[in-house]
C-alpha cells in the first residue's frame, strides 16, 4: 500500500463521526505499596495503602480512545450510572472529546467497573492482584432497551458508521441484548451506506447484515467449529470466515496474534492473510484488538477498501503492542513514522 494512500485515509479521518456503542467500564488501577502495609486492628490481616489512583475508559471506552488518537469524532452511546465510577468515567470521556448525549445515566445503576489493585512489592516491582468486577448480572430491563433504541435511532443519522463492542457474558446482560441486535440488524439493511463494525466476545453468531470481526478463539465459538488436528490458523480462519459470511453476506475480519489479519470479502472465493508487522524488544497485547477494531472500522468509514483497511489496521497494531503495561493507543503521525520506518527502504 503506498504511503499517499495511506496518509490520504487517516487525513479523512477527523472528518468522520463514529457511535461507539456498547458497555463502558471504567478502569479504575489503585497501586499499593506492600512497604506501608498495616496490620488491620480488627482482622489481624494486612491492610494494604494505596498511594496511587488511575482511571481509564474501559471495554468500549478502550475503542472510543484508540478513535479519538487517530482523530475520529466519537458519539458514544450506552448506559453509566449516576454513581462516582459514572462521574469519573463520564469526565474521562468528555475530558478525551467524545460527544456523551448518547449516554444515559440510570439511577441506581452501578457503573460497571474493572478495579485493578496493583501491588508494588519492596523490590519496586508491580504486579496485579486479583481483580474486582463490578458489572451487569440480569437481564437488561425493557424500559432501557427503548431508551438504547431511541438515541440509536436518532444517532445514526448523523454518524458515517458504528462500531458495536459486546463483552457481556450473561445473554442480555449488557446494552447487546437480543431486541438491539434486531433493531442494528434492520438499521444495516435500511443504512447500507454506513458502515457497522460488530466485535462480540460471545455472541458474534447471533448477528446478521454487519461486518464482524473476531479473534480465532471467538470465531471458532460463533461457529461451533472445532478446529482440527495440525490445522493452522490460516486454514481454521478460513473455515470460520466463510461460515458467518454465510450468515452475514459481509465481511468477516478474524485476528490472528502474531500471524497477521484473516480478512474474507467475497463468499466464492479465498480469504486472505495480512501478515503481522514483526516487532523488537517486548511486547503487550492487551487492546490490540480493540485497536484493530477501531482503526479497521475508522478506515472502512473513511473510503478505504478491506484490504487497505486490514494493511492500517496491522500497523496500529504493531504500536500499540510496543506499549506496554498500558493499553495503548496510536495518533495518524505515528502510524506515518511506522510506515516510514517499515517501508522506507
């Protein structure tokens, strides 16, 4: 892919309006010293000192900030809580550009929320300690399933494409409950000028009219395909890619780790593999595939076929990994200095 088309599609970029709809988490890390610990009083247990506090966006607040490095104007739309975990969440948003009159705070509701206790240990050295979820355990009630709908629907009008981000693991649970995915199914087909980007942890077989992207392991679930003795993942994508094709008639995106991007296209034919850039030194995989998701979906948005859109998508990538300990992110200008430094010779 040459570099004029490359910086031709990320200068489309801060153009472009994208709902990012989903359940926003907060990520809330709390960094504790092990050389302040005290003896609890009460419990004879060791109470731990936390002496630093971080907050991020989380789950499909990870996809808004990955949107906004690269420029995307982001509408997003989902539920919070009219708790402290809802306010922060919602300033961290705001405080990052992103337009929240799609979000609707709820009384009573509690912010879903990943608390991260990371224990720095005498030797300096951090670890992560047992995580504390707070999130969504029933059924979504109908009367916020209209409220989702109607702010979709009026959302919609104004957006070039939607990029879905579903991680709820009890069916309903999170703002992806059955009657959306209705109501996204006929928004596809009434709007197939707009592009819809569906990433679903456990329930992406449930979809139809949408581009789904995946990892393997989640492709293999959607489609209750076992993968076979000594098949690669190229042939295992493959065998996915054309099943939920089969369901969607659109394109499926399948991650692959270290081996590159699945993309399939056409039903009659191949699919094909964007190999992965190779990387030095360490590497941190977390966001990776969130970062493909938004740069993917950003780039199908702004004009780019699959393949050119898989081709960015490999380099965001490729920056975000070199991150690490946080999830990372990648602005239009270290994309080009990626591209210059990968393909200048």
């Amino acid at each position: 892919m040459k570099k004029q088309r490359v910086d031709e599609i990320l200068s489309k970029l801060p153009n472009l309006r994208v709902i990012v709809y989903g359940d926003y988490f907060l990520d809330n890390y709390l960094t504790m010293d092990r050389n302040l610990s005290e003896k609890s009083l009460e419990t004879g247990i060791e109470a731990y000192q936390v002496i630093e506090t971080r907050k991020y966006p989380g789950v499909a607040g990870v996809v808004t900030s990955n949107l906004r490095a690269l420029g995307v104007n982001v509408l997003a739309l989902g539920l919070l809580g009219d708790d402290g975990n809802g306010y922060d969440l919602q300033k961290k948003l705001v405080d990052n550009g992103v337009d929240v009159r799609g979000l609707i705070e709820v009384p009573g509701y509690a912010t879903p929320t990943y608390n991260k206790p990371m224990m720095r240990e005498p030797d300096g050295h951090e670890h992560e300690l047992n995580r504390m979820d707070v999130k969504p355990r029933a059924s979504l009630a109908a009367n916020l399933e209209e409220l989702l709908i109607d702010r979709l629907n009026n959302l919609i009008t104004e957006a070039d494409g939607m990029l879905v981000v579903d991680q709820a693991q009890g069916k309903n649970f999170g703002v992806v409950t059955d009657r959306v995915r209705d109501e996204i199914h006929r928004l596809a087909i009434a709007n197939p000028q707009k592009t819809i980007v569906v990433d679903s942890r456990n329930y992406l077989g449930l979809f139809t009219s949408v581009i789904l992207k995946a990892n393997l392991s989640e492709a293999i679930h959607a489609t209750a395909l076992r993968r076979l003795p000594n098949e690669t993942s190229a042939a295992c994508a493959e065998r996915c890619g054309h099943a939920l094709f089969t369901r969607t008639n659109r394109p499926v995106i399948i991650t692959l780790g270290s081996e590159g991007i699945y993309l399939l296209e056409d039903i009659n034919r191949a699919g094909i593999i964007i190999p992965a850039i190779p990387v030095n030194g360490p590497v941190d995989i977390v966001g990776a595939g969130d970062s493909v998701n938004a740069s993917m979906g950003a780039a199908l948005c702004a004009g780019a076929t699959l393949m050119e859109a898989g081709f960015i998508g490999n380099i965001v990538a490729s920056i975000v990994i070199q991150q690490i300990g946080v999830t990372g992110i990648a602005s239009p200008q270290q994309v080009m200095d990626q591209y210059q430094h990968l393909f200048s010779t």
